[in-house]
C-alpha cells in the first residue's frame, strides 16, 4: 500500500516519517516462507541469516537482530559501560540523548555528558578531547563516545567521512570506544556512494534499522566483535527482547536490504527536488538550506515572524475552499515539526514519484499563500 491515501475523498501524502512505510506484498511473501526456529536457542535460522548478512555488509564479525533502533542503541550502551559511574559522550540532538527517554540512565546507571552537536551532525574534536575525565574520585569515568550517521535532528545530513575518521583516530588515541547509532547508515552510505562497512570502520559497535527506509515492518541489528555480540545477546534478553520465532520479522528484513537498500537513492533524489522547488521559490517565509540536503530528510526553516511550525503542518494537513477552487485538487501533506522553527519531512519507498510534483505543488500554493498573508 503506498502512503498516498484518500482521506475524505483527498490525496494524503505522509512525509511524517520513514517509519510509516508498510511491507509490500513480496515482502510478506517472504516472511511467509521463511524457515523458522526458536531464536533463544539459537535455531532461527532466518534470524541467522540476517545477523550474518549485516555482519558481512558492516565487515563485523558478528551481529545480533534486536527489536527497535532503541533497543540496539541502549544494549550496545549498557555493553560499553558496565562499570558503574561510566560516562558517555553525545550530540546533544543525537537521538540516544533527546528520543530515547534517558534510558541509558534509567536503565542502565550511565550518565550522559553532551558536546554540541554542529549544523552537520558532527562536534568539535577538540571539546571532545577536553570533555574527557581524568583520573578524579569526584567524576564519573568516561567510557564511550556515540555518533548519529545520519543525523536525524540536523536533517539527515551525512557525517563527513573525513571527520569519522578523525574521530576514529583520536577515540583510539584516547583509548575510548566508539558507538553509531546508525538508523540510517545505509542512506549515509548510499549518498556518500561507499560501503557502509567504510563508515563504521572505526566503530566498535554499531546499530543499523531495517524499518526506517528500508521499508521493513520491525527491527534493527546490532554489530561488533564476537565478544562484544555474545554480550549483546545477554543484555538483550536481560531487557526482555528476546524473540523466539523472530525468523518471520528477520526474513522481512533481508528483504529490505535486498529490495528496499538499491531504492534509497531515489528517496535522496525526491527529497531533493522538493527542496529545489522550495528554494527556487526564493520565498521569505519559508526557507531551505540546499547544502544540507543530502538524504531522505528535509528540514524548512519557518521565518517565524510570518509562521510556525505547528501552523504550516497544520496548514499542509487541510484543504480549504479556496484552494480546491484554484487548483482543482484536494492534496493534504502530513509532515511534522521538528525544532521551535522547524518542519520535517522525510521521504520513503511507499512515496511514489507520481506523489513528488504533488507534494511541491501543495508545498508551493501554501508558502505563496502565507507569503500573502
Ligand atoms: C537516529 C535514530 N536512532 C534511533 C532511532 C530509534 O529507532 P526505533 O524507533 O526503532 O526505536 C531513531 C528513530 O527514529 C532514529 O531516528
């Protein structure tokens, strides 16, 4: 099913998130014939695929399928800290730090100390370096650092490969591992056009989600080294994520790897030509920062001495009279707001390239008309 929808007789295109996509008929063809096995034994064999198949596109030794991008963020945390009184370091936007409810604290004791994160997703090495504890009774033990690839707050903008690599060198110089939160490595990769094994080179774990673009309905999988896994595996199941006959939700993911992974790059290009057409409206009221479109992420900066967030969402999500009268069309564009002066729309595989020109023209007849406001 596609996410264009009719809604009292409208057109829906929802642009709130790529987790919205729903699995395609194959897809459940698939979860239908795939070969199933009680994973807490260790007989799924369709699990073990998967963990192997993301092992191998990460070139980890091994990897762990685990029910949501939360989950794989927090045990590969709580894997890194297990010393009471650990310190991580994180983007103060980085999704572990705003979205996930403080459970590495909550959960897991770990106390959070954050650098700030720059309009690219990255932060500054140098605060890195000073952020880090020295040896004091007083303070807590830092103990990892944590990176977002793409970074989801700054839009979906694609961390410098340079800068990973100098965060690889100077993580390994500090002693301190490293942790991707990497919900979206594969469109990192896709924009950057290399092996996603190349972006988490340097990582000692890594969390990947299969049902954000990729289209899949559940789940993420975590890689490291096999130790690191077979501790993984412990706290997974300390955490209640333990999954029996996951086989059914694994064999969805191989197919959004195998399918949904080659699709990215023209949810890249949708997101793109809506953010051209944006910006070559030139409009005060609404802007973009082309720069900083790179994946299937837009963000539009409210001018808010004209309009805000809530209102422009509001404004997509409703058809009035007179523009039914104008355009002849009902459209309605379900997006959300993002910061006090932001929008986000994300694009995914359920949105055709049919539904891009409809989504601009909405996007186009709302700025113009709040422009004359
Ligand atoms: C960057 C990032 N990390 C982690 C997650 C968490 O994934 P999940 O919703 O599967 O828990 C998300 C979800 O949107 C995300 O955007």
């Amino acid at each position: 099913m596609a996410a264009a929808t009719k809604d009292d007789g409208a057109r829906v295109v929802d642009l709130r998130s790529d987790t919205l996509t729903q699995p395609s008929a194959p897809m459940k063809e698939a979860m239908v014939a795939a070969p199933l096995g009680d994973d807490v034994f260790g007989e799924d064999p369709t699990v073990m695929a998967l963990q192997e198949k993301v092992a191998r596109l990460l070139a980890k030794e091994a990897a762990l399928f685990v029910p949501t991008g939360t989950m794989g963020n927090l045990i590969c945390v709580l894997n890194h800290c297990r010393i009471r009184g650990s310190e991580v370091l994180l983007g103060n936007l980085s999704h572990i730090h705003v979205w996930e409810q403080g459970g590495i604290s909550q959960l897991g004791g770990v106390h959070p100390r954050t650098l700030k994160n720059l309009p690219d997703g990255t932060f500054s090495l140098e605060e890195l370096r000073q952020l880090v504890r020295g040896d004091n009774p007083h303070w807590p033990v830092t103990s990892l650092v944590c990176v977002e690839n793409t970074h989801n707050m700054v839009g979906g903008r694609v961390l410098p490969l340079s800068w990973m690599d100098e965060l690889g060198a100077t993580c390994r110089e500090l002693g301190l591992p490293l942790h991707m939160d990497g919900a979206r490595l594969l469109n990192a990769a896709t924009a950057l056009g290399v092996p996603a094994a190349r972006l988490v080179r340097d990582c000692d774990s890594v969390s990947v989600c299969l049902s954000k673009g990729l289209g899949a309905p559940v789940g993420s999988v975590v890689a490291g080294t096999k130790d690191f896994i077979r501790g993984a595996l412990r706290l997974r199941k300390a955490l209640g994520g333990g999954m029996r006959q996951a086989g059914l939700l694994a064999a969805a993911g191989i197919y959004a790897l195998d399918h949904g992974l080659p699709k990215l790059a023209q949810d890249h290009a949708h997101v793109r030509t809506i953010a051209q057409a944006v910006s070559d409206l030139g409009s005060k009221v609404i802007k973009v920062d082309l720069e900083g479109v790179q994946t299937n992420i837009l963000l539009l900066e409210c001018d808010l001495k004209y309009v805000g967030p809530e209102q422009v969402c509001k404004r997509l999500s409703e058809v009035t009279e007179e523009e039914r009268a104008a355009t002849g069309k009902e459209v309605i564009v379900r997006i959300l707001p993002m910061t006090a002066s932001s929008v986000r729309l994300v694009v995914h595989c359920n949105i055709s390239p049919e539904d891009i020109p409809i989504v601009v023209e909405k996007l186009i007849y709302v700025i113009r008309e709040f422009e004359r406001e």
